[in-house]
C-alpha cells in the first residue's frame, strides 16, 4: 500500500495473488483518486484497476461493491464480460467513474454475424464437425465520423476450433452505417466438438484514428450430430431459434438462430406481460446461422428490470419464442 501524496492517490498493489485453490498469479494495482483533486460531478472519487499480469480470466470476477456487498458493478464473471466489456490483457486498465462517457467520434460494434460451409463443407449451412466454415460479420458505426480503413481479427481459446484465417478488411464505415468483411474469417470444426457453441474475441481497428480499437465478441454454433459430409436431404437447414447464452445474464446475452433461407427476420423481446420491449433484428438477412447480442435494454436504451423475458423470431412463415432469465 503506498500513498501517493504529489497526485493525491492511494494505491493498493497485490503482487502474483494466487486464485482460490492455488496457482495462475496475478499481479494489478487498484488505485483510488483524491475527489477533492480529482473531482466528479456526484462528488465520488474514480477506482482504476490496472493489470502487470492477466492469468486465468476465465476464473476471475471483477468489479466493485459496497462493504455491505449489496450494490455492485461486475466486470467479468468466470470468463463471462459485461457487454460493454474489453477483454482483460496485461498493460490495460478499468476506470470506474460516475461521470458520463462521451461517445466517440468512431463506435464500431458487431451487429450480426453468420456462417457458410459452401466453401469447405457440404453446404447445408449448418457447422458441422470436420467442416471448415466462413464466418461473417456486420460492424456498425455508431460514432459520428467516417472510420477509414476498418481491419478485425479473430481469436480464441476453445479448442473445438481451428483458426484458418484470423484477419479481414471491412473497409470504410461512414457515421451510423455498416459493412460486412469483404473476406471471411475462416474456422475448421474439430471431429469431436465438446459444445454447441464456440465465443471469438474479435479485434477492431481503424486507420482513422492512429490508435483507436475495441473488442467485441461472436459466437458461432455447432450442429453436433452432423458429420461434414453429405447429409440426406430431409437433414438439410432447418430454421431454429437457440436458447441465449449466457441464460441466465446479467449485462448482455447473445442469440443464435437459422434462416433456412434469405428472409426479412424479426427478433424482439417481450416482458411478461406480453408488452414489446425492445427489437433487435429488423432487416434483410442470408440463409444460415446468426448470432447477435441484446444488452437488456429497451428501444430507448434504458435497463430493463430483472425478471424473466420473452424474445421471438419471426422470418418468413417461420416462428419461434424462447425464456431468458435477466439478473441484476
């Protein structure tokens, strides 16, 4: 602990803390500001956590709560983030403030993704074991200037798959805009998936601002029971709508579903009393798998309560509903 008076901080190190159990170190300092240097406009001083190293975080929670641990912001929980999220890496930091954050001028987010086995599969849309897929995303510009020269990459740690192409160009997103990689990721499902459902950090970046990036995340579904190879043809795409995961969630979940065909889909959510509280998805969409994420809020993006939740899908003749569980 050291106090750190010339800046009017107080900073807390924990050097190589072992997780419970034993082993996987970790090493960040929290320090908390003065707010009578540092000032808010609620008067609360600022929390930073910033990490030397990152181990394991898919064992980690972090956050901040009050003594009596009953008001709390979650960053991570066992390997699930907040929607908002970055993914923990050394040499980064979290900042807890109450002040407002300012919308940058670029705001890339992944509003879509989807799959096709055209190329290294039998061609059903499904993501079948032993099958190499394409994966494609939709990145929005929220922000209020063009970004130049969008690039995203891909990675994960789930062994269920192998990374043929990790990179691709989005090209040029204008202010409230999208566009989808020119070129696909490219994955290789293995013979013996563990799970149905597969989550990719993906790296965004922008030539418009010399270091502007954000990470978003897209998940991508398994069909378990497939081989790769060629299915009768009573076995090929059928709609479905997946049940969200994480299910129950806290700060965003993410859904998945097929479209048999190309079709205009709706996806909205609904409270239990049957009244529509938000709309994720209202546009044209390919046939194939898409997953896409609500962040519990409504169409005026207001938190919702906690409680149980409806979200249908409707596309084509096609229609489906599901329960979710919100926790706060």
């Amino acid at each position: 602990e050291w106090y750190d008076s010339a800046n009017q901080r107080y900073i807390v190190e924990c050097d190589a803390v072992q997780h419970y159990g034993g082993g996987y170190p970790e090493t960040f300092e929290v320090i908390f500001y003065s707010p009578a240097v540092y000032p808010t406009s609620t008067g609360d001083g600022v929390i930073v956590i910033q990490y030397k190293t990152v181990s394991a975080p898919w064992l980690s929670t972090t956050g901040i709560e009050n003594a009596a641990e009953t008001i709390g912001i979650q960053y991570l929980h066992n390997g699930v983030y907040d929607g908002a999220a970055a993914p923990l890496a050394a040499g980064l930091a979290i900042r807890f403030t109450t002040e407002s954050p300012i919308d940058p001028t670029i705001w890339l987010v992944a509003d879509d993704s989807w799959t096709d086995d055209t190329a290294g599969g039998d061609g059903d849309h499904l993501n079948e074991p032993l099958e190499t897929i394409d994966i494609t995303a939709l990145i929005a510009n929220r922000g209020t200037s063009t970004a130049a020269g969008v690039t995203g990459t891909i990675s994960t740690s789930d062994p269920d798959v192998t990374i043929v192409n990790d990179t691709a160009a989005f090209g040029d997103i204008g202010a409230g805009g999208s566009s989808s990689n020119a070129s696909p990721f490219v994955v290789t499902i293995s013979g013996e998936p563990s799970d149905e459902t597969v989550e990719f950090d993906l790296h965004l970046s922008s030539a418009s601002t010399r270091d502007y990036d954000t990470w978003e995340i897209i998940t991508i579904t398994l069909t378990l029971n497939g081989t790769g190879i060629d299915e009768p043809e009573d076995a090929l795409l059928a709609f479905g709508l997946r049940q969200n995961a994480p299910n129950p969630f806290r700060d965003g979940t993410r859904i998945a579903f097929v479209l048999p065909t190309a079709s205009h889909a709706n996806l909205e959510i609904y409270n239990v009393a049957g009244r529509k509280v938000a709309s994720v998805i209202d546009r044209e969409l390919a046939a194939g798998e898409h997953s896409v994420a609500w962040n519990g809020r409504d169409t005026n993006d207001r938190e919702v309560p906690a409680g149980i939740y409806f979200y249908r899908l409707q596309a084509g003749q096609n229609e489906s509903m599901k329960k979710m569980i919100l926790l706060k």
